[in-house]
C-alpha cells in the first residue's frame, strides 16, 4: 500500500504552555492531554535564583509572560496556560487577573494559569474548607494560604517542605505521607501545589484513602485550559475530572508513619 493513501497527520488542537526555566515534568502534563490535543511548551529565560518569593516574582512579569506567549503563536495554539503555581498567586487575585490578560493580549487567545485554575476548580467541587500540601519554604506557602484565604476559602491544614531547588525529585511517598498530614483537619479538598511536583498516579490513592478531591497544580492547569476547548482532560479515577471516582473502589488506609520518620517543616 502506498503512503499516500494514509492520508497523513490528523489535525489536533493545541494549547500553548508557558513554563519556568526549571520545569522538568513535561511528560506528566501531556498525560491529561486527549489524543486530539497537542501541547507546545516554551520556557521563561533562566534567573540564578532558587525557588522563593523573588523567584515568583521574576518569573512572571509581564514582558516575560508576553514574551513567551508570542513564541507560541506561529503554530496558533486556541488557549495559553502559565503552568506555575507560586508565580500566578504571589500578586494575589488581581495579579493573577493581569496576568491573564497580559497573555491574552499577547497571543489573541483565552489564557490561563495554574493558580487561577485552582480557584476555578474549587469552585466547581464547591468546597470552602481546604488542605493544602506544598513543596515551598514557609514565606511562599503563606503566601499560597494568603491567595486562597483572599478567594473566600478556608485553610484547615497545611504541610510544607521548604525546598529551594529540585523539586521534581521528591518520591510519590513523601507526597503520600505530607498530604496524610495536611487532611487531618475537617477539609472539603486537598490541593498539591507546584507544577515542579509528581502527583498524577498519586491522586486517586489519596481520594481513596482521605475520602475527599484531592487536585494538583498540574491537574487543575490542564483541566481548566482544556475546559476552554471544550474538552476533557484524562484522569482515570481523579474526581476532578472522572465522574465515575465518586463511586469507585476505596482503598484501605495506609498507616501513618511515627512523627520522627516525617518529612519536617510542617504546620
């Protein structure tokens, strides 16, 4: 059979990603993506700052932010998304609003970002009281707590890594057992900060054994640009975006490690 009668790429959509110089989990978000959509990312120019509030703010001015966005518009993707959690909450609900319509400025197209997808994603799972895990020091994570608290929503527990550098690195397990900690107040949702984090297989064990949503900051970037298709994410058994997960099996609670084999900086 000849080439020719295969008729070629089918046509895809795409969305435009916009990420930190040191953003190293590509192939995690390319998992929630439907076979009919492509990612195009691009990265924001390296600053020798280690993650904190100055590196938040670097890297997301708005000449940055719109210069990356015109890198992506040859190939003409239908939403942009700035997947960065701490860089889209450090200037609050209304830093992060600007942002936006910087980028859609720049590129002509809807934009999101990570931390206005988690507002988003609050809102469509209703919840009011929120956990949250984060890899960050203690300044970035008040500041995340300080964004949340801002759109009306609770924090009930928090626990914190205070890593500076290489988050991407950091096992499954120690999410597993920092998210343990952070639920042991009455929450309506967990939330996994940092798009730098791994947590796509670690969501529906968490759900399974907290009995609450459990989102991430790559999940919630993912499923609202997405949603601006018109289109699903994929998540098997993540109740953000797989109705069946409501009525799945429960997995069996792990035991919780002794205190002193814990990850410490936590409150």
């Amino acid at each position: 059979m000849g080439i020719s009668f295969l008729g070629g790429p089918r046509p895809q959509r795409g969305v435009g990603v916009v990420a930190p110089f040191d953003f190293a989990l590509d192939r995690e978000l390319w998992r929630w993506i439907p076979d009919e959509v492509s990612l195009h990312l691009t990265r924001t120019p390296y600053v020798p700052v280690e993650v904190s509030l100055d590196l938040a703010r670097l890297v997301s001015e708005h000449a940055t932010l719109v210069d990356a966005v015109r890198t992506l518009t040859a190939i003409t993707p239908e939403v942009v998304a700035y997947a960065c959690t701490s860089g889209s909450f450090v200037g609050g609900i209304a830093g992060e609003q600007a942002m936006c319509a910087a980028m859609t400025g720049a590129g002509a197209v809807p934009s999101v970002t990570t931390s206005g997808a988690l507002l988003e994603a609050l809102t469509e799972l209703g919840v009011r009281r929120v956990a949250l895990v984060t890899p960050y020091t203690v300044s970035v994570t008040r500041a995340l707590e300080d964004y949340v608290a801002e759109a009306g929503v609770m924090v009930t527990g928090c626990a914190y890594m205070g890593l500076t550098r290489h988050i991407w690195k950091v096992p499954y397990r120690q999410v597993v057992d920092m998210a343990h900690r952070a639920a042991r107040g009455r929450a309506d949702a967990l939330f996994i900060s940092c798009t730098n984090l791994p947590t796509y297989d670690v969501i529906p064990q968490l759900e399974a054994e907290l009995r609450i949503p459990v989102i991430s900051a790559n999940q919630v970037t993912m499923w609202a640009a997405l949603r601006r298709l018109g289109t699903r994410a994929v998540g098997p058994y993540q109740l953000l975006i797989d109705t069946a997960a409501r009525s799945g099996p429960v997995l069996p609670q792990v035991p919780e490690l002794p205190d002193e084999e814990q990850q410490e900086g936590w409150t």
